[in-house]
C-alpha cells in the first residue's frame, strides 16, 4: 500500500520535471523500464518505499528522485531513480482512492501556499534576495498548472518549475549553482506577482551602515574576473567567466555592496548576450560597465571610510519624508522597457529653484496584466486628489510625500496633494529653463554627475526654441528628427523612434507642428556615448499642452490599421518639403576621445595575443592615440593610454576615457 502522502507529493514530478532535473533521453528510458516490466516494489511505509528497477534498489520519499537513494551510486541522477517515480506514479492501489489525491492537488495558487515570502527572503540571503527583486523584471511568462506553476525567464534556457509540496530546496531548473537562489527566489516572486500578491517593497531599515566592512581578498578576486571579462569577454565570452561573475554578485561577501553586485550581474548579462550573438549585446556598455566597476573595487578598499558607504550603494532606493512642496507639471510619459516592464511617468519643476521632480505609475513584466498605463494617466487618482493627467499640468501643494535622493516622488498613503490652479503654463522666466543649446551639457551634468558619481536618473528639462522646422524622417537612423533653434541659431535635433509607444508621440507631433509653431518643449535627455540625444515629451505651444505618448488622435470614421497608419505618416513626412538637416561633425577633442575609445574596444574584442601586434605594426596604434590627446591638452589621459599593457591598465585607462567623454557629452547639433 503506497501512503498518500508519497503519492501527492511525487504526483509533483510530471516528464517535464524529471528532465528538467536529468534530460529528456533517460526520461524516455525509464518510461521503456516501466513498460517492459524492469521494476517491482519491494517495500511501502509511511512517506517512503523501496522500489527495485532494473536489478539496483531505489529508496525514496515524498521529496522524489533528487533526495532518493540509489543503489548504483550515481552522482547525478540516474534512470533508476526516475524510473521508481514513474513506477509509483502508476501503481493503481485501491485503498489510496484517485479522489482522495485529486483533492490534495486542487488549485494551481495552492502551490504557494507553503511558500512564504518572508520565509523566502531568509532562504535566499540577502544578496540573493536583492539578485532576486532584480531578476523579476526579465520574467517572460508565468505558466500554472495543477502539480507545478513554470516560470520562464528571458536570460534561461529552460524555465524554472516550482513543485507543489517541495518547498523552496525542491524547486527545479537547469540554472547552475551560483544561479539557482537568486533565480528560484525571483520564480517564487513572479508567480505570487502572477496569483495578484503584491511584492515586497524596500524598508527604510535597509540602508547600508554608515562604516561599510570590505572584505580585501574579495575586491582581489572581483577585480580578476574583471580582467578576464577584458581580456576575453569581448571575444570568447566563456560561459564560466559569466557564471563567476554572477557568482560574485550574490556571495555573502557582496551583502555590503550593492552598486558592486549590480554592476557585477548587468556584465554577466552582457557576456551571455556576446556569447549568443544576439543584436541586444552593447560592447560600448559592457567596457563601461567593467571599467566602472574595476575602479570602484580600487576606490573602495583605499578610500577613506566615510566616503565608502557611498560608493557601497544603497539596497533600495530610500524614500524620505520630504518638506512640503509647491511644485508645476509640465506633463508626462509613456514608457515600456525591453523587459516588459511598462508605465507612465509625471515631471514636475519647483519654479523657485528649477529642481526637477517626477513621480510615476508602473508594473514589471507580466505584473496586473489589466494594467494600462495611458488608461491610468487618466483615471487613476494620486496623492488623493485627481489623476496624473490633471496633476501633471497644475500648480499644486504637495504635503507629507516622500522623496528620493534622486528626486523622485513616492505615493504614501499619508501624501496629499491640493491642486492650487489648473491648466497652467511653463513660465519662461523660471530658472534652469534652455535658451541655448550649448547650456544642454551643463544641465545633464548638474542632474546626473560623471564617473562613479554618475546616477542612472532621467534628465528632464524645458527647452525655449526661437523657431522651428518641419520634422523629418531620417532613414540612416530610423528616427524622426524635429530641428528647433536657439537664440543663437543652432539648431538642434529633437529625436523619436518610431516603435510602441513612441509610435503615438511621432504621430502626436506630426498633427500640432506646423511651420511658424512656437512655444516650449519640456524633454528627456539620455547619454549615448559621446553625445547626448534629447527626446520630447510634452508640447506647450498656443493650444493645450499635448503629452506626445499619450496623446488620443481624434476619432475618424474607418479608423486606418497600425500598420497603414505607420506608412501613412512615412510617406506624408518623405513629402513633406521639410529641410534636411545633417548632424554636426564632432569637435577634434570629442573625436580624439572617440577614437581612443575604439582603440581600446578593438583590443578587448580581438584578444590579447592580437592587440599586441596591432599595436606594433598599425600607424593608428595606441601611442598615436596618445600622441593626439597630448595635441588636444590630455596629457593624463595620454599617459594611460600610453600606459595600457594589461587587462588592469585597460579597464583604467578605459575610465578616464569614459569620465573625459561624459565631460565633453554635448548636444546633436545639425547644419
């Protein structure tokens, strides 16, 4: 007689789970062993029984063939194993009733019952649990079903299977050992999200303390890996250089350095993109990633210790009680990450100082899937007043919200806001608003700082075109370009892409700008590489404001499908008649510093046994490079390019060519 306890928790360990723990090919031959009558029970107790397959003695319980005990000594897990699951599985026994099972496995969110977040955050530690609230947002899908609930991840193979009545140490996948907490951990945190559980949000006690205890022997080993990732990720990308990486990421000795772990995790995902050739794989962003992250392990075992608890980072962003604020909206956005992470952000300027504010509505990938953002623009109400739609273009007195470090607002049930007027305006007279582009530089820098101060925030800010021109679709590009001039006669270019829901703002744009529009633009700036582009977000010309990405064309009868429409403005803007502009050639210094970068990413991707002879035997080697930054006023930066002869003198002189660019980061300026 098989107890029903053995027999409702191997009812867990479906074909899909046993390959997941072995391969599908000895799935099939256990299946054969069953049907050609190789096995037989030997003894049934209470939660366990011995099963004899194919000459060698099985021993299992209720936790199933990864705790069974083999007779054939098998390291890995053998057919036998597998075998005695299934021959239990099919064991009909009259005295253990089906319905009796069947009602043991009833609802697939009962699986999570048992599973319980708090108990979770214990069994993964703490950098496993922070490796894990990141990993949410690359789940691609959640799959219920009655014995176990799938989760697939974008970074995974195979997807994770979370079995009923295993508990956290009997979830099953293929991710490797260092990868198995974090990514269980993330699995358990996805399919609550799925069931409509609310994630755990950061406490205000997760701060770092102000002394932060490194761990020297560490910061050596991480500072090797990231020599490997010099020397070979860029050309070879090993799966074992990943791995340790990832490692190093959710070590115990990684629970004091969060900015560390992060960094280390976004390079191990760099490596696995390289290795897959996959179109996503950013090399500029991997060098920058890995020289970044090899100063701060220079900087946080010499620098002094109050300086080092910044440098550590932070566990969560920290949300603090703000003082109360007066504050303007100049409008919003709407934004969907590549991860499927998907909302709507809100801008708002103190018109005192001219500090930038903004608040948002989001949910990860997969998260609510009745969630939309535009829907929620408009009707979801914040601060317990109105909805973002009428906040965002208001004067208002925000008390008892909380505020980040990087100035974004949080919604505390506490916060409300008082709407003072509605409708209003940029005032031109504001501080910090942009009437000649070569102030851009200044304004990102102020809002973002340079090298291992630099944040990762959003820049926002109010540009004051003297004049316009038509926009125009760039096809080199693939982006729609909308000049606009300063007071000095630049002209600038204003960028869109057209994809979802970038779509609806070129569309947005193409219905309010008309030749002779004037007016303020409120924009988002983002670096990319040596060059800042700057992406409009909202419109204030003579009419109500228009928030591009969440504009709603006017109802037209026999509405044009996605695609016709996509065509239809193409060729609308092709014949246009609008100016063609072309981007500004890059001053001597940017392009000296651009080519030096190049230098040393053509090293990084051609391997160290090549680099050598590149240097000695083309005119463009690294002492040419040298040799032109010397003639633009670097010396500093000439000495470490001269000095480059390994993968350490690399990744430095990769971080003062990375902190000269940020300085020289200007606007895309066209002619």
């Amino acid at each position: 007689m098989i107890d029903a306890a053995l027999r409702v928790g191997l009812a867990a360990f479906d074909d899909a789970a046993l390959a997941t723990l072995s391969n599908p090919g000895l799935v099939r031959r256990a299946h054969r062993d069953v049907e050609e009558g190789k096995l037989r029970l030997v003894s049934a107790g209470e939660g366990k029984a011995a099963v004899e397959a194919d000459g060698q003695l099985v021993t299992l319980d209720a936790r199933g063939p990864r705790a069974a005990d083999c007779a054939c000594k098998s390291v890995a897990i053998c057919r036998h194993r597998i075998a005695a699951v299934l021959f239990l599985q099919a064991i009909e026994d009259s005295a253990t009733g089906e319905g009796e099972v069947a009602e043991a496995l009833s609802k697939s969110e009962d699986i999570l019952a048992a599973l319980d977040l708090t108990a979770l955050e214990r069994w993964s530690g703490k950098a496993g649990w922070r490796a894990a609230l990141e990993l949410v947002a690359t789940v691609q899908q959640v799959e219920p079903a009655p014995n176990a609930i799938s989760v697939v991840f974008a970074d995974l193979d195979d997807p994770i299977r979370i079995l009923r009545g295993q508990g956290f140490d009997g979830i099953v996948s293929k991710a490797v050992k260092a990868r198995v907490k974090a990514y269980h951990a993330a699995a358990v945190l996805a399919a609550h999200r799925h069931f409509g559980a609310t994630l755990p949000e950061p406490v205000e006690d997760e701060t770092l303390p102000a002394e932060v205890e490194i761990d020297s022997a560490f910061l050596r080993r991480v500072a090797a890996s990231l020599g490997e990732v010099a020397m070979l990720g860029f050309n070879l990308a090993p799966l074992p250089l990943e791995e340790s990486l990832f490692e190093l990421s959710v070590s115990s000795r990684a629970d004091s350095l969060p900015r560390l772990s992060t960094m280390l995790r976004a390079i191990a995902a760099q490596l696995r993109l390289r290795r897959q050739r996959a179109l996503a794989f950013d090399s500029d962003r991997m060098l920058e990633l890995a020289a970044t992250a090899f100063v701060l392990t220079r900087a946080l075992a010499g620098i002094e210790p109050d300086r080092r608890a910044s440098l550590a980072g932070k566990v969560r962003r920290d949300f603090a009680p703000a003082a109360p604020l007066t504050l303007v909206g100049c409008g919003g956005e709407r934004w969907r990450t590549d991860t499927g992470a998907r909302g709507v952000t809100a801008w708002f300027i103190e018109p005192e100082t001219g500090r930038w504010l903004s608040t948002s509505l989001a949910r990860g990938a997969g998260q609510d899937p009745a969630f939309a953002p535009a829907e929620a623009w408009r009707t979801q109400a914040m601060w317990q007043a109105e909805p973002l739609a009428v906040l965002a273009h208001a004067r208002i007195a925000l008390e008892e919200s909380r505020l980040s470090v990087d100035d974004r607002l949080s919604a505390p049930a506490s916060a409300r806001a008082v709407i003072i007027a509605r409708h209003v305006r940029p005032d031109p007279r504001w501080p910090g608003i942009v009437r000649e582009w070569r102030d851009l530089r200044e304004t990102w820098l102020r809002q973002t700082g340079l090298g291992l101060d630099a944040g990762d925030t959003a820049v926002a800010c109010l540009l004051s075109p003297s004049a316009v021109g038509l926009p125009y679709f760039d096809d080199l590009t693939q982006q729609l370009v909308w000049p606009v001039r300063d007071t000095a006669g630049e002209w600038l270019a204003l960028t869109l892409d057209h994809e979802e829901p970038v779509a609806t703002a070129i569309g947005a744009l193409e219905a309010h700008v008309r030749s002779g529009w004037e007016g303020m633009v409120l924009v988002r700036l983002v670096r990319a590489g040596e060059q800042l582009e700057a992406r409009p977000i909202t419109l204030f010309g003579a009419d109500d404001p228009v928030d591009l990405s969440l504009w709603r064309r006017p109802y037209t009868h026999g509405r044009q499908q996605a695609g016709h429409a996509m065509r239809g403005w193409l060729e609308r803007l092709r014949k246009s008649g609008a100016r063609r502009f072309i981007r500004r050639q890059r001053g001597g210094t940017e392009a000296a510093l651009a080519a030096a970068w190049r230098q040393l990413l053509d090293r990084a991707e051609i391997g160290p046994a090549l680099a050598q002879s590149l240097d000695t035997r083309s005119p463009g080697g690294l002492a040419a490079h040298a040799d032109r930054l010397d003639h633009h006023g670097l010396p500093a930066l000439a000495a470490l390019i001269r000095g480059v002869q390994d993968a350490p003198t690399l990744l430095v002189a990769a971080y003062g060519l990375l902190v000269a660019r940020q300085q020289r980061c200007g606007a895309p300026l066209l002619r």
